[in-house]
C-alpha cells in the first residue's frame, strides 16, 4: 500500500502545474513578423486608372504574430490553421472563453500564431485576376478559390452528420455558431505554388526559434510532416490536429525516427465518411513510423474517456480540458526549452 501511494504521489508531482486561467496575463514581449517570401514582377497587378498596372510585390510570405511569457518553460508552440480559416482558430473561442493561443502562454509556452501563405495576413498575388478582367487572358485561366458554405461545412467539421442535425452530446458552442462562421474566409490553396510555400516558411520558422513544436490542424495537418522532410532542424516535435492527412505509410519514415509526434482526433469520427479513412491512414503511418524507430502515438479523445468533440475541438466547451491534456503530453514526450 505504502508503495502504491509513493507511486501515485510521484505520478501527480511530474505531472506539469495546472494553467492560471484567471487573473492578468503577463507577458515579456509580443509583436508580429513576416517570414518567407519572394518578389515577383507583374503588369497586371491593377485595372484601374488610379494605380499602376506594373510593378513588383511580394507573394508567399507568411504572417506570424507572437507572445512569449515573462516565465518560460516550455517549448515554443507554433499554431497553424486549417482549411477556410486562419490563425484566429487558435484566439478567443466563437463563445468567448480563453482560446489556446492564451492558454499556453500561460502554461509557459511561447506561441506563434501564423496565417498561411495566401490566407489572412499573408498576401498572395491577384495578377491571374486582372489578366482575365482586363481580356488579356481566357476565363478558364482564374485562379481556383472556393468558400466553404455554412451547411456543407457543418458535416465537415463534424456538428452533425448533415446540417442541421447535431450528433449527440455535441461539445462544440453551436449558440455562438454565427461567431464562427464569421471565421471562414476564402481559400486560396489550390492556386498557391507547389510546394506550399506555408511549408518553406514553417522550416525557417523553426530554425528561428530553435527548439519549436508544430501545432497544426485538419488542411494543414500535413504541413509539420513535409516540414520535416524538408528540414528537421529547428523541430523538437509535432502535433498534428484531425490532420487532413498523415504520411502514406509507405512513404520514406526517416524524417521521423526519433521524433514525438502526436496525432490527435475528436468524437464521431466512425460516424463522418469524410474522416474515417483518414483516422485509418494515421494509424497506418504510425504503425510503420514507430517500427522504423519512430515515436509516434494516436490519440483519440474518445478512447480516453472524452467525449463529444467536434472536428474544432480547441473552440469546443471543453478545449481547456483537451489543453491541460496536451501541456501534460508535451512536457513529457518534448520536454521542458532547451
């Protein structure tokens, strides 16, 4: 008996000190910065009178905005947004509750909330727009940019099997619903150069910071898996939220070994067609990473215990829950700044 104690007490004193969620937020600094980018020359950069067709901008840049506690102690975390959005996923919930970029600031984790190239804050170029108003170019030559409509998106992020139903026991605040979707904007991805130049960016990113953990989620779970392959320095680990994908499970497992890495999914997965393949492919990737030497472990929350989830599980009424869960995962699988 007196073992089993000592055992539990020294479980519960590794355990990292539960976030100060109430009370001022003190911080050491905080700022933004661009990284990446290119120039490139165009003359077809306007179509009106007033401002000059021809000129040089600069694309593929991607916007970062900071703050790093007075306390540091753990690792930097770099959030990356999904498909329709941006780095707002990660700030104050569609409800009003403190958002993770908050959170783990208050854990200790310096964080970095960026846009992806073309998204948000990181501007793209509208040359292949003005070719094609100004008749210098056919219409099949427009750039493909799609929106994500309120209804079909409700099935893709997993608030019901079809709007406007709603799975049971639903953890998402869909009464603040209207604050979400005014989230969404247009999505340049399928026009963006390949590779993605968010990836390249992420890579100096991490080289920057030196020590960084990944943090991305559904269209750019991907993103932190090609960064490494590109370039593991700068990279202490990867956590890849409900990714749109993970790595074939035959592809090259090196950029891997050794590295902790997290793929992390919500509730109804089973019950979303959409989904269920691609929890499948992780566990498929995770198995061949791990036997390559890999460390690489697949969490669904309902195999835990927590349940009711949705695809937006740091906007749901328990993201707080889910966060002190994920500070417990990094301080012992990435550990403490280096």
């Amino acid at each position: 008996m007196r073992h089993l104690l000592t055992l539990a007490l020294s479980m519960l004193l590794a355990l990292p000190a539960a976030a100060q969620t109430t009370g001022p937020l003190t911080i050491d600094k905080q700022g933004s910065f661009f990284i990446g980018g290119r120039e490139v020359q165009s003359d077809a950069l306007s179509t009106l009178p007033a401002y000059a067709p021809s000129g040089t901008v600069t694309v593929d840049q991607m916007y970062v905005r900071y703050q790093i506690p007075v306390n540091v102690t753990g690792r930097p975390l770099v959030l990356v947004h999904g498909c329709c959005l941006t780095g707002k996923t990660w700030e104050t919930t569609p409800d009003g509750r403190m958002g993770w970029d908050e959170y783990f600031v208050r854990r200790g984790h310096p964080t970095y909330v960026v846009d992806q190239a073309w998204r948000g804050r990181s501007a793209g170029s509208i040359a292949a727009i003005n070719r094609v108003r100004s008749g210098r170019a056919p219409a099949d030559e427009l750039p493909t940019v799609f929106s994500a409509g309120h209804e079909p998106a409700w099935a893709i992020f997993r608030f019901g099997a079809e709007y406007p139903q709603v799975f049971p026991g639903m953890r998402f605040p869909l009464e603040a619903q209207g604050e979400f979707w005014k989230q969404m904007v247009p999505d340049w991805l399928n026009s963006v150069p390949t590779p993605n130049p968010t990836v390249p960016a992420l890579s100096e990113l991490a080289r920057k910071l030196d020590g960084a953990v990944l943090v991305s989620h559904s269209q750019s779970g991907i993103y932190p898996f090609q960064t490494a392959a590109l370039d593991r320095a700068g990279i202490a680990g990867i956590v890849s939220i409900e990714p749109g994908a993970c790595p074939a499970a035959t592809s090259d497992m090196a950029p891997y070994k050794g590295l902790p890495i997290l793929v992390l999914w919500g509730d109804y997965v089973g019950l979303a067609p959409r989904w269920t393949p691609r929890l499948k492919g992780c566990r498929d990737f995770a198995a061949a990473a791990n036997a390559a030497g890999g460390q690489v472990e697949v969490a669904v929350l309902p195999e835990m215990g927590i349940k009711g989830n949705s695809h937006m599980l740091m906007q749901d009424n328990n993201s707080l829950e889910i966060a002190d869960w994920l500070a417990g995962w990094l301080a012992k699988h990435v550990g403490p700044k280096g």
